[in-house]
C-alpha cells in the first residue's frame, strides 16, 4: 500500500494514532527564511549556532569523508556558506531527527537507530560516486525512510513482532503484513512525517515507494530519474548494511531486486563488488 502525495483525507485516514512529531521550529524558521528572495545567510546560521548539539550534528555530517569535501569546515556560518542553506537545511532534518522522537515518546529503538545511520552514511556514499543525486539529499533519504517502523513500534505493542515476522517473510512486500494487520504500513507513515517536515518531493515520493521498487524499477525505466534513481540508492545502501551487520542472514528483498538495481546504476559487476566492499569497510569503522 503506498497512497497519492496530492490525497491528504486518506492520508490522515491511514495514521490511526500514530504519533507524528511536529516539524521542529528550528526547521520551520529555516524554511521562512529560504522562502524570502535574498535569504540571510547569517540569521539561518545564526539560528543553527545557538543550538550547540545541533551545530555540532551538521558540522559532523559535513566533515566526514562520506561527504567528499576537499577541505575542512569550521563553522556552521561557513557551511552555510560553502553549500547552500538547502543543503543545509537537509542535514539539520537528518541531526533533528532523533530528539524529536524522543521528545514525542516514540519507544526508544537503539538497533533501529544505529542501522538508519548505516544506511544514511552508505546512502550519502553511493550517491556521491554512482549518481548525480546530491549527497545530503540521499543522507536524508536514508534516515528517513524507515522512520515509521518505530512511530508504528509506539503505537501497536506488537509491532516488534510483525516487524520480525516481515523480515524473514519470503514472497510478497515488506509492508504486506503490515497492511494486513493495522491497514497502514511504515512507508505511508514515513511519507506522512516526511510531508510534514517538507522533505523534498523526491525524497517523499522515495520514502512513499521504498517497498514496490519492483514496480517503479521495471524494464525501460529511463536511466537518471530522480525518484528511481533515489530509490535504488537506497537499497544498495540498505544491503550493504545488511551485509555488515548480518552476513550471514539471508535478504530477501535484495535477491528479488538487486540485478534490477544493479543495472538501473548502471555498475558492472566488478564495479559493483568494489563499492559494496568499501561500503561495508566504511560502515564497520562508524
């Protein structure tokens, strides 16, 4: 079940409960400000520094070598500076993440927090070799795209049971046992919260379809597109998680789809065992 990004009664029909939490008000002042003809560089930074976790969470993300920048930023004002105040904007969504959760009482989930990082970095790493799509849109992406598995785990007590059972569940979609058992699944909350915090439509739309990739990925889809090629970012991140964490467990989703992938970006098959080679080195040493 995925739903239309334009339908927003079924949208709010398929919440059930679930706790979305609010746009952070950091985020809404930064959107003001981008929505003005000559946005101020030095109040959006401004704003940013006098949070000193969250100028130390960006400025982290900025300088990792994941990132790709040939030299060393010191300053939140210089990373605004340097990349964008959008670009800016996406890592501050991705550092503001987690303690807007925490502040709305989602069940604190350790393993789940440490695998969206994984595949956050991962998803920032491909997209920087592989494709066009700008580095901190696919760390974004990333750390959003499974963000309804545990506002669900806060809402449903057993959750954590269907989400295991999904796991291992061959045939089928991720979400399907999901829909069965609470008529919404983690993807279409994921692109309700995402929509909320105004993601970009790219990412929403990827968030909204991360699980019928076997729809969106079929033959003749043109090479470069922005939502296809976000998607399979992120399952070659999302595998290359897998493999570091749990190698020796089977993924079912990546043995349906990842010849799909693979020749969708277009790697050969030594090109893709060396990216997902030094992906799994650079996830292990996070």
């Amino acid at each position: 079940m995925s739903v239309a990004a334009d339908d927003t009664q079924e949208l709010e029909k398929l919440i059930h409960g679930v706790q979305i939490p609010p746009q952070p008000e950091i985020l809404v002042e930064i959107d003001k400000e981008l929505r003005q003809e000559d946005p101020d560089v030095s109040r959006a930074a401004g704003l940013i520094r006098s949070d000193v976790s969250l100028s130390a969470g960006v400025l982290k993300v900025v300088n990792s070598a994941r990132f790709g920048l040939r030299m060393r930023v010191e300053s939140v004002h210089q990373a605004v500076t340097l990349l964008g105040l959008n670009c800016i904007r996406n890592l501050l969504s991705a550092v503001v993440l987690k303690r807007s959760m925490a502040a709305a009482g989602v069940s604190d989930m350790p393993r789940y927090w440490d695998s969206a990082v994984a595949i956050a970095s991962a998803s920032m790493e491909v997209a920087r070799r592989v494709t066009r799509i700008l580095p901190d849109e696919a760390y974004t992406l990333g750390l959003f795209c499974d963000v309804g598995i545990p506002l669900l785990a806060g809402r449903y007590p057993d959750y954590l049971k269907t989400l295991r059972m999904a796991n291992s569940r061959e045939g089928g979609r991720f979400t399907d046992l999901e829909d069965e058992r609470y008529q919404t699944n983690h993807a279409v909350i994921g692109f309700y919260m995402a929509s909320s915090w105004h993601l970009s439509p790219a990412n929403k739309a990827a968030i909204n379809s991360h699980h019928n990739v076997d729809e969106i990925l079929g033959k003749n889809v043109p090479a470069g597109r922005e939502v296809e090629t976000r998607l399979a970012i992120l399952k070659l991140a999302e595998h290359a998680e897998h493999l570091c964490n749990r190698p020796q467990a089977h993924d079912p989703e990546w043995a349906q789809l990842g010849p799909q992938i693979i020749d969708y970006l277009g790697l050969s098959e030594p090109d893709y065992q060396d990216l997902m080679a030094d992906l799994i080195e650079q996830l292990k040493a996070l």
